[in-house]
C-alpha cells in the first residue's frame, strides 16, 4: 500500500466528513456552500486514487466531477437565488483553501507521472477543478440576482 | 477487523435500505418521498458491488493494464448496478412528474392531506 | 393511524432488519476469490477484443439486459411527456430573461462546449476505459443546460428543437432493435455479435458491434434526458396554470 | 490499508443516507443527495468499479439535483399565486 | 424456432420506437392501426411458438450456447406456460386497443400514437418478463412493466385521482422491486449465477445436506416481497384497488387481467426453478406462506369487495380476492392445482378485462362509477347489462365458463376446508357484481342510504375518458367484452382445452408428473353453489339492503385502506416480516 492511497483516505475522510457536517446543518447558504466544497474536496482524493491504484484510466472520473460538480452548484445557486438573495454566502477563505489544496494535489499527481498526454490531462482538470469551484462561489454570492420567472 | 470487514460492506448495504424505508413511511412532502426512494436503491448498488469485490483487485478494464496482469473483480455485477442506476434515475424523474401533478390537482404534496382514495 | 404506521415500522422494520442481519453474516466475506461468472465474463470479453470488460458485459454479453435497460428510459421519458403535457388548463408564460453575473455566463459558455467534447469521448471510449454511452450521455445532455444556468432559458429553448430529439431517441432505440434483429435474420441469434469482425484489441473499433450498440445508447440517452429535462424545465419556468380556477 | 478506504467511504456514504433521509425539506434534501451521489461515486471508485462510478457522477452530481430543484420550484411557485393573489 | 422467441419483446418495442419516431407527422388513425397490427402480430408469433413449445425450448440470447455447462449469456425460456401467458397479454393488449379504438380521450398535442406507444411497451415488457429465464433479465423486464404501468395509470393527468393512484403505485411496486434486486444480489453472492436454473443448481451444491440457510430464507422472502408487491397478495396489496380504479380503462383490463397475475406467475416460476430444491425452501414452508397469505388476500378482498360502491375499486378488490385463490392453488404445489391455477387466469383475465370494459361503457356515458347515484340510470343499456351480469356469473364460476373450470380443478387440488375459501370469496365477488347490475342496470330495490362518507371513495365525480360524455355507445367498446366473454366461456367449453393447458403446464413444471383437467360432477356443483350463492347475496343486498349494510367489525378493516402511502410502505415491510416468519422452519429445521 502506498501513500497516495493513504492521503487520499485522509483527504476522503476529513473533507468528506467536513462536507456532510456542513450540508446538514446551519442555513441555506452555509449548506451550498458546503455542497459545493464536496466537488473539491472529492475531486482531488479521486486523482490520488488514480494514482494509488496505478489506473490512469480513473482520472476520467476525476476529470467528470470537476465538469459536473460546479454545474450542480448552479443548479441551487439558481432556483434556490431568492433564499441565498437575504444572505449572500461568501466563503472566500475557503474557497481559496480548497483550490490551493486541489493545485497542490494536480501539481503532486502531475510530478508522478511526467510529461505528456496523461499530463495534459491532469491540467485540464486542475483547471477545471479551480475554475469551477471559484465561480461557482462567485454564484453563490448573487451570481443570479436578476432570476424572476426565467 | 477482519471478521467486522467480511460483513461489513452489507450490513452498511441494509441499513441504508431500512433508513430509506423509515424516511418513506414517515415522510410529510412526496418529493422528500421519492429522494428517499432514491436512497433505498442506492443500497442495492452498494450490496450488488460489494459482492462482487474481490481483495487486492483492480477493474476489469484492460485499456492501460494488461490481461492477466492483476487479478480483477467481478464485471458482471458492476453491469447490473450500471442497469440499476439507470432504472433509479428514470423512475426518479417519472414519480417526481407524478408529484407534480397532485401539486397541481390536489394543492398539496403532504401525503397526510391527500384523502381521495380511502376505504 | 399514525401510530398504528409506526407500530407496523417499527416491528416490520426490525424483523427485516434481523432477516438481513442474519443473511450478512452468511455471505460469503467481503472481498472472497470466487466469482464464476465473472471469471467467465472476462475471458470472453478477451475473445471478442473488447478491453473493457463491463463494455463486453453491457452490450454484448447481456446486451438484452441493456435493451430493457434503455426501453426503460425511453418508457419513462415517453412517461414524462405524457404526464408533463399542458393540461387543459394551463397556458404558457414567456420566461422572462434571466440577469446573471458575468463570470458565471463566460464559465458557462466556456465549459459548454468542453462538457460537449467529454460527454462524446466517454461515449466513444467506451468499449476501452470506463465510461460508454449512458455515462457520457447523460454528460452530454446536462451540458446543454449550462444555458440555462448560465444564461436563461429562451438561450435553450433556441438550440433545443425539441422534436429533434424526441425522434432521434425513438431512433436510436429502434436502430438498437434492428440491429438486434440482423442477428435473426442473419440466421443465429438476436443481439447476436458475429455480424462484424472482431478488430484490433483496444482499439476504437475492436470489439465487433459493441461500438455500434454503445453508440446507439448514448444517442438515445442524450436525446432522452434533453426531452426528460426540457419537458421538467417547461413545467417550472412556463406553464402556469389559468387563474381562478 | 486497502481496507480502511472501503472503511472510510462506506460510512459517509451510510452518514450521507442517513443525512438525505433526515432532511425533511426537499431542497434541503437535495443538496444532500448530490453530495451523496458524489461519496458514492468515490465509493464505487475503491471498489473497483469505475464505470458504475462514472454513471453516478453523471446522474447523482447535476441530475437528480436538477430534477428535483425544478419540481421544488414548481410546487412553490404553485403556491405563491394562490397566497398573494387569491386573497 | 427458438430464435424467434426474442422477437416477443423486440416487435412491440420496435413499433412503440417507430411510432414515437414518426408519430408526430401521422394522423391518429394510422397511429392506432400501425399498435393494432403490431399487437397482433406479436400475438400470432406467440401463438405459433406456443403451438410448437413442446417440447420446451430454450434461446441463448446473442448466441452465447453454454459451453461445458457454462454460459455467459442471458437465457429465455418459451415453454407452455411462459408462451401462453405471452400469448395471453398479446391477445388481451389486442383487446385493449380495439377498445379504445378511436374513442378514448384526446392523445397529447403532438404525441398522437403516445397512448398506443405506451400500451405496446407495456405488452413488450410483460411478454418479456414472461419468457425471462434470467433472474436479473426478469427484474428488468419487471422494471420496465412497472414503468410503463405508472405512466399509463397516470395518464390522465386532469383527474386527482388517477395522478395520486399512479405515485401510490409507482413508489409500493419500486420498494417491492429493489427488495426483489436485493434478493437476486444475496443469490448472486451465493451462488454466483444469475440464470434461474443455475441458481437453483448453486443453492443445491452450497447446501450440501444442510438445507436452507439465512441467506436462502432472506433471498427467498425478498425475491417473493417483489414478486407479491406486483402480486397484490395481502399485505402488500393496498396500491392496487387505489391504482386499478383510477387508471384508463383499456389499462385496467390490463393490470387486472394479466399484470397482477404475471406477479403469480412469477412467484411459480421462481420457486419452481430457483428455490425448489434440496437447498432451498422446503415445499412445506412455502405451502404454509402461500396458502396463509392467499387465504387472507382472499377474504380481505372479498369483503372489500362487497362494501364498495365505486365499480372500478370493487371490480380492482375482486381482482385482490381471485390473486389470493391462485395463490392458495400454486401453493398447494401439487400438478394438478398448477393446472388450475392456469385455467382459473386464462379464464378470469377474459371476464374481469370484460367487466371492466363496461365498466367502462358506464363511466363514459354517465361520467360517473358510483353503484348509488346511477341507481337505476342505465335502464337503457340492455347489451352492457346481460354483458355485467354475463361477466358476474364467470366470476362465481358458472359452469361451463373458464373460471368455473380453473376453480374446480384447483378447488379438488386443494381439498379440504380450503375450498370454503373458493366458494365463498368468488361467491361474495360475484354477488357484488351482480348486485350493481341490478341496482344500476334495472333500478331494482331502493335506493341505498349514505353512510360512512369519510370511510368510501364513492366515484360519484368522474370525468369520462372520451372528449365529452358518449351519447351513442361505439361497436367496439360493446363487442370487445362481448368477445371477452366468449373466450371466457370457450376456455371451459371447448372440449379438450383443459387437458391441452394441463399437459403443456406439467410439461414445464410440477417435476414431469401429469395431471387431467376436466369437469367433474364435484367441482360442476361447487360452481352451481357459488353462483346460487352469488345471486343469493346479490338479491339480498338488493330487497333488503340494511341487512348486508357494513358491519362495524369491518370499519378497521376499511379504514387501514387509508390512501396514505407511508402506511403501504410500513405494510409492505411488516410483509416482508411476516413471510419470514411463515417460512422460518425452513431455517430451524434445517
């Protein structure tokens, strides 16, 4: 066994756990909030599991929950806007802690596995990863402050 | 650890099933009905998974590993949880359109209200 | 009544709690050698060149299970549609547009399109590395809607013609069919894989007609879950009902 | 090792089932159902199932939570008119 | 041959495909011709390979032959009895479509053939469920039916009614089906096999000489939990009167004639295959669940049945009460109660889809079911009254009809006290239907008091299904159930055609042994008795209602019918535990 699997399980563990305490409790915007860290917080075990088990052919879930997982953030930042409208989350420490954590991890897994192909891919999905869960923070706060019928 | 490992995948598997049925029975709001419906068969997956696990294995994907390198769990089971997951999504959306038409027929999606049929 | 449920809950609950408790404990452990079928399903996913073996299962192998697996989706899509109607009642309301921050629209524009792309690699790769076509799919239908969420729902509704994708789902549950039926009339069996050859292992087009039906779900689930979503989209932003009545 | 993983994902995805179950308001409910897709996703990840892993992001990440946020806010607009407007 | 036994399911898919593919630039007649001719033509297919099913055959789909005894692939099965129920939902979907042949409500803007699409789903699904060999192959098929079923029972979207009796149905049967997947992962972790018969080998070998296990016993009581659920088998049956009363009416003579009784089928099929051998569940523990649990349906049903005043829920109980009797016949396990059983749905499925076609009638040109308001209105309908009262007579099984025969030949397998239960459940449901003939059809006796307004759903609101009330009474919707009956009666009548189902039935199951299915003098006068009794009850609800008014012993009982679907939920899994309980000597014993 080796330490890409053992971080992993500590990074599953802890921001699993950290995102299920902060959905399930406290208002609505701490709960999206909390919903939208989940993406970054198990995209980036995803990647370490790839590496773990030595399957590059994993990284496709990682690079799938980096796409999705932000669009499901939209998803209740828009038809949930009129009860994030009174509160207007903002989580920006740490939103920037999790990004920072997912870099790090694409920079470790890029390192392991050297240039090419594979690598490319793992920055498309750093990218994806980062982007998303900013912008998706960026939602959170009034990203839809306009939303009546449509 | 061991002995607790060898059940334990199932027993998470039935717990899950009887929590989605606890949540159904005493739901108060349809669409929280079908959410736990939808948890009930995520046990399935888990339990049709879980025995399907083999120690130390890998998945039978041959794209980037040879044959016969690793030993590798069982395909069969991860198609029918495949098949399954779908069955899930499709009969998720079709009881949710149900739940929007006793939004609209009846006022209400509390089943506790919902006093038609009786007797 | 209530508590009457909760009595019934209650014992019925806890007998079927101790029937699966006791069923738990005489499984075979988590994580045993033995899986015949399995074992077998790999060796012959080997001879006829798919690489991914799940692949091989899906739409070779147990290729009828999909075939019940996709009418399913498209009874319930067909389900939806019918259910979800404008009842007689009900009228349309043009949505109003939508004001969103603009990163939110420029990530939205952005990502659409790469959402795109990965929705048809996982399709076309499917006989390879994971994923196939209800994965890749589903990716590709969601990513349509990040107009919406990006922007609003007339932007949708412009590149959406609904019928469209009513009738290439029909397709491509009917070409899933025929291509069942050549088997027959090929003279061995439906859903039989002995039409085409068999390929180079691990390439695009290895694995006989394990591409084409792979292709063919993930037509039919693109096309099926714009139409589920669209038909679900209209009743939120659109119909509304006639006042008064 | 291997197995402190499947430890580690099997309770927080039966944590998440519980939290979904618990949850009585459905958009409530739904955030907690996508985050629960995605520990299964993870779950079925370390079980070597990647396809099936595949399948649930896709369906459980954006899905499922859009299916049902739509319905919550077709029953709630539903609701407004006949609070403000009947009365 | 075999080959073509796939087609079952891939011609009423392929049509429904073509028809939603093409459906929007086809007026709505060609849509109803190209269901019909798809429908018939699966129905002569079955037909044919039921002529030519002994001996059994035997389809790998997609080519996989077993080699060495191993297989990878998915097997279907098409002897007699799987043929003959897929010819029998061919036939009886046929039936439905005629019936609604042009009349029925408007089609959705843009969807003409989506009615018709659904219907032949529907008979793609159950055929397929039929000829399933593979345990998981049926689940999906069982899925697939179920789905459709939701759809079409909710069809009407604009009745409250019918959309809250579509989600009661829809979440029930989805529970009872995933109980049903884990039932097939714990054999499948068992025995690691997913083809009936291989799973029955699997559990011999694992047993040893032990006998059954917890795991066999959990698997068994789960696999049933969803195969009862589809069923209707008490406890698990509140869905159905709540869903067969509210769904469209060429739908209800579908779920009432075939689906519930493919649950039956099921049941047989499974435990004949799967859990019948030395490793599995002992027969004496299953007759004990089967006969307990169908006594109970039986009753429940039928007294449910004689308070009811909405036709559709009374004709749906009776449905509840006939499950219970076949599922007292297959739990005998003897040849010739298989025999009967196969009589018994071959004839009831011709009366109760008749029954409910005029049902029907009734509900379209009057835009209401309830036995007291139409008190009298329906003098006029003189076809569709000897029709109702034609079809209450099969159901009390009045020599020489079908279902007179099917129960006599299962009331001599059971023997003993059991036969009380026969003649007294079909006597009560039968006297019921003749009782709104009498009330509705002729105006006989006064008109009913109210009672118990919060107890009853009374139907007495019902919008009819065609674009407005019927004046005129259109051919098909009369001649369908008049060919019903027909057929009901030709399945006792024709010479010959009991011993044919007995021996195509034994040749699949009841391990080779043959059974004869004839009328004796015995069961002719138990069928007499039954119908004398019915009418009996019937005249004297009708001269002296107060007399058969509900007794307060039976309010609990009614009111535990509460329309409340967190209540059906708790009762499905007190089901679960109560079929283990029946079935747990299995385990001590072992």
């Amino acid at each position: 066994m080796n330490g890409w699997i053992l971080a992993a399980t500590v990074e599953l563990g802890g921001g699993g756990a950290a995102a299920l305490w902060g959905v399930t409790t406290g208002g609505p915007a701490r709960r999206v909030v909390a919903q939208n860290m989940t993406t970054s917080a198990l995209c980036p075990a995803l990647l370490l599991f790839s590496q773990g088990y030595g399957r590059p052919a994993y990284v496709d879930l990682a690079l799938l929950l980096a796409l999705l997982g932000p669009v499901g953030t939209l998803v209740f930042a828009r038809l949930l806007s009129d009860d994030l409208a009174a509160e207007r989350p903002s989580a920006w420490a740490l939103t920037w802690t999790a990004a920072a954590v997912g870099a790090v991890v694409v920079a470790a897994v890029c390192a392991a596995t050297g240039p090419g192909r594979a690598m490319a891919k793992l920055l498309v999905i750093g990218a994806l990863l980062i982007s998303g869960n900013v912008i998706a923070s960026r939602a959170l706060s009034g990203g839809f402050r306009g939303v009546r019928g449509g | 650890m061991t002995t607790v490992m060898h059940v334990l995948p199932y027993l998470v598997a039935a717990y899950v099933f009887l929590t989605g049925c606890y949540g159904l029975a005493t739901s108060r709001n349809l669409i929280h009905a079908v959410g736990c419906l939808a948890v009930c068969q995520s046990s399935t997956y888990v339990l049709l998974l879980a025995v399907g696990y083999r120690d130390g294995a890998t998945a039978p994907v041959f794209s980037d590993i040879k044959p016969g390198s690793r030993p590798v769990v069982d395909p069969v089971v991860q198609a029918l949880t495949l098949t399954d997951i779908v069955v899930g999504a499709t009969v998720t959306a079709l009881l949710l359109a149900l739940v929007l038409q006793i939004a609209k027929r009846h006022g209400t999606v509390d089943p506790d209200e919902l006093r038609e049929l009786r007797g | 009544m209530k508590r009457l449920r909760l009595a019934l809950l209650a014992l019925g609950g806890a007998g079927l709690a101790a029937l699966l408790v006791a069923a738990c404990l005489d499984l075979p452990g988590f994580g045993g050698r033995s899986h015949p079928y399995g074992t077998r399903a790999v060796h012959a996913s080997l001879t006829r060149r798919a690489a991914n073996t799940i692949a091989s299962v899906n739409f070779d192998q147990r290729a009828y299970d999909t075939l019940g697996e996709m009418s399913i989706l498209f009874a319930a899509v067909l389900g939806c549609v019918v259910l979800l109607r404008q009842a007689r009642d009900e009228h349309r309301a043009q949505p109003q547009p939508a004001e969103v921050a603009r990163p939110v629209r420029r990530y939205a524009l952005i990502v659409l399109p790469v959402a795109l792309v990965t929705g048809l690699y996982v399709i076309a790769h499917g006989q390879l590395s994971p994923g196939g076509g209800f994965q890749g799919g589903v990716v590709a239908a969601t990513a349509l809607h990040l107009l919406y969420l990006g922007a609003d729902y007339r932007a949708l509704e412009r590149i959406r013609p609904l019928a469209v994708y009513e009738t290439s789902d029909a397709l491509a549950v009917s070409s899933y069919l025929v291509l069942g039926l050549a088997g027959v009339l090929a003279g061995t069996a439906f859903l039989a894989n002995t039409l085409l050859p068999y390929g180079t292992f691990n390439t695009l087009s290895s694995g006989g007609t394990v591409p084409l039906l792979n292709a063919a779900i993930g037509i039919e689930v693109a096309s099926a879950v714009v139409v589920l979503l669209a038909n679900f989209l209209d009743q939120a932003v659109e119909i509304e009902e006639e006042h008064g009545s | 090792m291997d197995d402190a993983v499947i430890v580690v994902a099997l309770l927080l995805m039966a944590g998440s089932a519980t939290a979904a179950v618990v949850q009585r308001d459905p958009a409530r409910q739904a955030l907690v159902l996508s985050v629960l897709g995605s520990v299964l996703a993870v779950l079925f990840t370390v079980l070597q199932a990647p396809d099936v892993g595949l399948s649930q992001l896709a369906v459980g990440s954006a899905l499922t939570p859009l299916l049902i946020m739509l319905s919550v806010r077709k029953v709630r607009r539903r609701g407004r008119p006949e609070d403000g407007g009947a009365k | 041959m075999h080959h073509l036994l796939p087609l079952l399911v891939a011609i009423p898919l392929l049509g429904a495909a073509l028809l939603v593919a093409v459906g929007r630039h086809l007026p709505r007649i060609a849509a109803e011709i190209t269901g019909f001719v798809v429908s018939g033509g699966t129905a002569a297919l079955a037909l044919v390979l039921l002529l030519n099913s002994s001996p059994p055959m035997v389809e790998w789909v997609g080519g996989w032959l077993p080699v060495g005894g191993e297989s990878v692939g998915i097997v279907v099965v098409g002897d007699g009895p799987s043929l003959g129920m897929a010819a029998l939902v061919s036939l009886l979907t046929l039936a439905a479509l005629a019936y609604s042949w042009r009349y029925f409500d408007e089609p959705p803007r843009g969807h003409p053939g989506a009615f018709t699409a659904l219907m032949l789903l529907f008979q793609g699904a159950m055929c397929g469920f039929a000829i399933a060999g593979d345990l998981f192959n049926a689940f999906v098929f069982f899925e697939l039916m179920s789905v459709t079923a939701y759809a079409l029972t909710g069809y009407r979207i604009d009745d409250p009614k019918a959309v809250q009796g579509a989600l009661t149905f829809g979440v029930v049967n989805s529970l009872g089906a995933y109980a049903m997947l884990m039932g097939i992962g714990l054999l499948y972790a068992r025995t690691g096999e997913l083809a009936m018969a291989k799973i029955g080998r699997g559990l011999d070998a694992a047993a040893g000489h032990g006998g059954a296990d917890a795991l066999v016993l959990a698997s068994f009581v789960l696999v049933l939990t969803g195969l009862l659920v589809k069923a209707a088998a008490v406890p698990f049956h509140f869905w159905l009167p709540d869903a067969h009363a509210v769904a469209p009416t060429p739908v209800c003579m579908l779920l009432s004639g075939v689906m519930v009784e493919l649950g039956v089928y099921g049941v047989w099929r499974v435990y004949g295959t799967v859990f019948a051998g030395p490793g599995g569940i002992p027969a004496a523990d299953l007759t004990r669940a089967l006969v307990t649990l169908g006594a109970l349906t039986a009753a429940t049903g039928a007294v449910m049945c004689w308070y009811q005043r909405h036709i559709k829920r009374l004709l749906a109980y009776s449905t509840v009460a006939h499950t219970g009797l076949f599922l007292v016949g297959i739990g005998v396990l003897t040849p010739q109660g298989d025999d009967g059983v196969a009589l018994y749905i071959l004839g009831h499925a011709g009366v109760k889809a008749a029954l409910f076609a005029c049902a029907g009638v009734l509900l379209d040109r009057y835009g209401c079911l309830d036995e007291h308001t139409l008190h009298g209105r329906a003098r006029e309908m003189r076809a569709t009254a000897v029709m109702f009262a034609v079809g209450g007579l099969g159901l009390a099984g009045l020599p020489p009809f079908g279902t007179g025969l099917g129960k006599a030949v299962t009331e001599e397998a059971v023997g003993g006290p059991l036969t009380v239960v026969y003649v007294a459940a079909s006597a009560i449901t039968a006297g019921a239907v003749l009782r709104v003939t009498a009330r509705v059809f002729r105006g006989l006796g006064p008109r009913p008091e109210e009672a118990d307004a919060d107890l009853e759903t009374s139907g007495s609101e019902e919008e009819p299904e065609t674009t407005g009330p019927l004046r005129r009474i259109p051919d098909t919707m009369r001649m369908v159930p008049a060919v019903l009956l027909t057929a009901a009666l030709a399945v006792g009548a024709v010479p010959g055609f009991g011993d044919l189902v007995a021996r195509s039935v034994n040749e699949a199951g009841s391990g080779g042994a043959q059974a004869s299915a004839q009328w004796t003098v015995h069961g002719a006068l138990l069928g007499l008795a039954s119908t004398a009794l019915a009418v009996a009850l019937a005249g004297l609800a009708v001269t002296r209602p107060h007399w058969t008014a509900a007794p307060d012993w039976s309010r609990p009982l009614r009111r535990l019918q509460s329309g409340h679907v967190g209540d059906y939920v708790a009762w499905l899994l007190m089901g679960a535990t109560v079929l283990g309980v029946l079935a747990l000597p299995a385990v001590l014993g072992g």
